[in-house]
C-alpha cells in the first residue's frame, strides 16, 4: 500500500505513488538509470529536497556539480512518477499564467522583462544541456506554435507579435491559414498563427532519467519510493522522517513537489498550492499518408489561442499526442470520462482521425499558485528553507533553469543570468484554502465561455 501523499483537495487514486502511470512515455523510455533506492535508517545532507522530479533532480545535481553542496532528493513514487515523467514533452516559455501586461502591471515593466528574458534562456538552457550532456531525449521540432482556433483570435496573436517586436527586437513571424498548412499545420481550428522561435519538444521521461544520472555523477543521492510524511526542527537543522522508515537531517530543506505537494508538513506550504489535472490522449502510429492526408506533418509543437488550452504533438513514430486540461474530478471514473470528451474534441480538431484508435492515455497534476506566478527561492527569514514549485502546466524548461538559480541562492553564489523577483517571493496562501477546487470549477466556466462563446 502506498503512503498517502497530496494535499487532499482531490480524490485519492490520484495520489497513488504506487500505481504505474499508463503514459507511452513509460512505455518507451527503456530502463531507468539506477537510484538510491527508498530511504531506510539515518542519514544526513547538507540540502534534503523534496520531490525527485526534473525540479528536485536538478537542484541536486547543480548544488552538487556547481557549488559541492551534498545533496539528497526524496520521491514519493519511482522516479519519473510526478509530472515530470508524464508530461506533453513541450519545452517551452512559462512558469506563469500571466500575460507580459499582467506582471508588468503588478510587478512592473523590468521585472515583466525579466520574466521573458527568464524564460527564454530556460528553453535555452535545455537545449544546450541536452547537446553539453549528450542525453538521448528525442528532439522533435525547434519552436511552437501558436494557432488561432477561432477567425477572430487572430488579432491577438498579430498584436502579441508586434508586441515581441516592440519590446524585445525579436520576429514572431504571424502565419495566415494558408502559410500555416503549407508550414504541416491544417486544422478546422487553425485560422492562423504565430511561430514562437524558442524552444523544442522531447520525451520528458528520458529527460528526467537524464536528469536522474547527472543528479547522481557528482555523490547527489536520489531516493525513490521515500514520501516525507514527517518535518521536523532538530537543532538548528532539520529531520525528514519517510514513509520507508529514513531519517534525513539537513541543514536545509527544499520543496520541490509541485503539483503532488504533501500538506501537513510545514505550514508555510499548506494552502499554497492548485493542483490541476491535465490529460494527454496518444494515438497509434499514424503513417506519412494519413498525417498528409490530414494536412499534419510538422513536428513543431503546437498550442491553441484558448485559456484552456489544447497542446498537440506529432512524435517520432508518427503518434499524435492531444493534450488538455483534465476537469476538476480526479476519480477513475471522472478520468474516463473526461478522456471521452477529449476522444471527441480530438475528432474535430482533426477529422480524419475521429476514429483513430488510442493507444495510451494518462493524466497527471499540473500547479497554480495564488497569484500564477512560480516560486523560487528561500524563505527570508529562515534561509534554510526553499520552495521551487508552480509550474502553472509548462515546467519543463523554467524547472531546471530555476533550479540553478536556487542552487546559486543556496551556496551564496552570483547568478549572472536574468531571474524575475516576482518568482522570488515566498508562497502565498490561497484566500480561502479548502475552497480551490470550487474556486477552480467557477474559473474554468468563465474561460470555456471567453474560448468558445464570447467574442474576442
Ligand atoms: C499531463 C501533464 C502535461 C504537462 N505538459 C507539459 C509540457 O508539455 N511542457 C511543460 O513545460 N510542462 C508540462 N507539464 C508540467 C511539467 O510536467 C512540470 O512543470 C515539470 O515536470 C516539473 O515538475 P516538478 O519536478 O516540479 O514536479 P513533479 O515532476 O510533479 O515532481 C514532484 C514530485 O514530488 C513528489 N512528492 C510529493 N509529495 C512528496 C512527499 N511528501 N515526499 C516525497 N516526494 C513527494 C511526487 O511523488 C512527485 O514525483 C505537464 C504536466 C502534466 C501533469
């Protein structure tokens, strides 16, 4: 039986670190590179992190690598169990759901800057890591686009792209319906589109055994199947006691759980986080005469103008990977029939693969934050403890570059690269806690009538 985890907001099965994820990532990702092995007896570190994902590895492995700061990651589940084993693959700009507008209005103009300047070098960062480390994770596609499903969204993908211009001298090209299908994109909800010239798609679980490996090459240790279900001060320091029956003291803690985060552990993290579910479908392999047949060869990632948005790939073996947000119920039963609407949403989107059969499908927790802004950093009045987590459904890039920020604050090194102070602030409590799954029912409605009924 698995120890419980989560916060407790959703349906339990979710929460079953024990229970393997049916995704096609664990179905092609080969074996997984070797752990430490679940926590038993006593140990120490200086650094403990909990959650063993691509946030919670990377730290490790720079605090490590860059600074030669011990340092141990716990996971509830086997590695690659979170998000981080499940996701879409898209390696792309985020870590927040809020507009350039939106921060620069809240946090002002230079630290809106600085977001984007952020997220930029985060794609960048993988990629330079994939090449430096030469980790197989099968590349697929430079950039993204943007696709306008409905004729009207167009406008706003013309201004965003201006708007690039404006402010940062960069080309977001604005394809019309016709350039887009002759780029492989052709869809009844594609009217146009932007290309956003960073980032790439990869398989998110080879990443993260990547991760795995570097994590562990310069003394990192990496414990799976060890949930924390005990925090406590010792001294001066700290003491993780795990379902596995470990013991870790630590000089500092760091929770890197993202949208699986355990309540009831520290205060300062109960209430902080919105878990959301997003669901991938998979397709069997669709060959070249049927992706032309469609109008869909590209193998650039591709996201639609909704709020709540559609994410498509195509990958290497010709599978298409439809992705989308997963409701609000994380019961088995919810889960099947949400996969049903996306099944049916997946046919109109491309109608000639309305039948197609589904090889796979899955779902998993993405993580908002009260104000959708990710949080990166150590508590300033108690520095031994860090929080990295609120993702806000695109952490891949921004995860592990973060995490070499967090790293850099926790030797008391310089960080020469750009990284937002409004990320930098400590976690916020969500006014009313136990109403965020309420509270996340009341938003969806509203975007679902902005995407599908109400003009732009
Ligand atoms: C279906 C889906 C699709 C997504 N698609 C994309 C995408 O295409 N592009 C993108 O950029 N992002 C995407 N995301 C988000 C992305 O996966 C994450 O931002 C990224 O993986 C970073 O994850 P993480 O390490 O912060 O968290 P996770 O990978 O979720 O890891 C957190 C870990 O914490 C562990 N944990 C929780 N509580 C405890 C405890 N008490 N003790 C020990 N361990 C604990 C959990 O077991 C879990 O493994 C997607 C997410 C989902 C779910």
């Amino acid at each position: 039986m698995a120890a419980r985890i989560g916060s407790r907001i959703y349906d339990e099965a979710i929460y079953a670190t024990d229970r393997p994820v049916p995704s096609l990532w664990e179905a092609t990702a080969g074996p997984a590179p070797a752990d430490d092995g679940a926590l038993e007896g006593e140990a120490s570190t200086e650094v403990a992190v909990i959650g063993g994902g691509i946030a919670g590895l990377s730290l490790v492995w720079h605090l490590t690598r860059r600074h030669g700061i011990e340092a141990v990651a716990l996971d509830a589940g086997k590695i690659g169990w979170g998000a981080s084993g499940r996701n879409g693959g898209f390696v792309s700009m985020g870590y927040t759901k809020r507009s350039l507008e939106e921060l620069s209005r809240s946090y002002g103009g230079d630290d809106a800057r600085t977001v984007f300047e952020a997220q930029k070098a985060a794609c960048a960062y993988v990629l330079d890591l994939v090449q430096a480390e030469d980790l197989q994770v099968d590349l697929a596609g430079r950039g993204e686009y943007i696709v306008a499903h409905k004729p009207d969204r167009m406008k706003g993908l013309e201004a965003k792209s201006a708007a690039m211009k404006a402010m940062f001298g960069e080309d977001w090209p604005v394809l019309s319906r016709a350039e887009l299908e002759r780029a492989g994109y052709a869809s009844p909800e594609a009217h146009g589109g932007i290309y956003v010239p960073h980032g790439t798609g990869l398989h998110p679980l080879k990443y993260t055994y990547g991760l795995l490996s570097l994590a562990r090459r310069h003394g990192g240790r990496v414990h799976p199947n060890s949930t924390v279900v005990r925090w406590e001060r010792d001294g001066g320091g700290h003491l993780l006691h795990t379902a596995s029956g470990g013991r870790l003291r630590a000089k500092t803690v760091v929770v890197a759980s993202n949208g699986f985060t355990t309540e009831g552990l520290d205060q300062r993290f109960d209430g902080v986080t919105l878990p959301a579910l997003s669901t991938i479908l998979v397709t069997r392999p669709l060959s070249l005469e049927e992706r032309q047949a469609q109008g869909f060869t590209t193998d650039v990632p591709v996201a639609d103008s909704r709020n709540l948005l559609f994410y498509i790939r195509l990958l290497k073996d010709g599978r298409l990977l439809f992705g989308g947000r997963g409701g609000t119920n994380s019961t088995e039963a919810a889960g099947q029939r949400y996969a049903d609407y996306m099944r049916r949403r997946l046919g109109e989107v491309f109608p000639a693969w309305k039948q197609v059969e589904i090889s796979h499908r899955w779902r998993g927790f993405v993580c908002l934050t009260a104000d959708l802004v990710g949080r990166v950093g150590l508590f300033p009045e108690d520095r031994s403890t860090g929080y990295l987590f609120g993702c806000h459904g695109s952490g891949v890039a921004m995860s592990g570059y973060a995490a070499k920020f967090l790293a850099a604050q926790i030797a008391d090194a310089r960080f020469n690269e750009p990284f937002p102070n409004c990320f930098r602030q400590p976690p916020k409590r969500f006014p009313m806690p136990s109403l965020r799954v309420p509270a996340l029912q009341a938003a969806y409605a509203w975007y679902r009538l902005k995407d599908e009924v109400l003009p732009a």
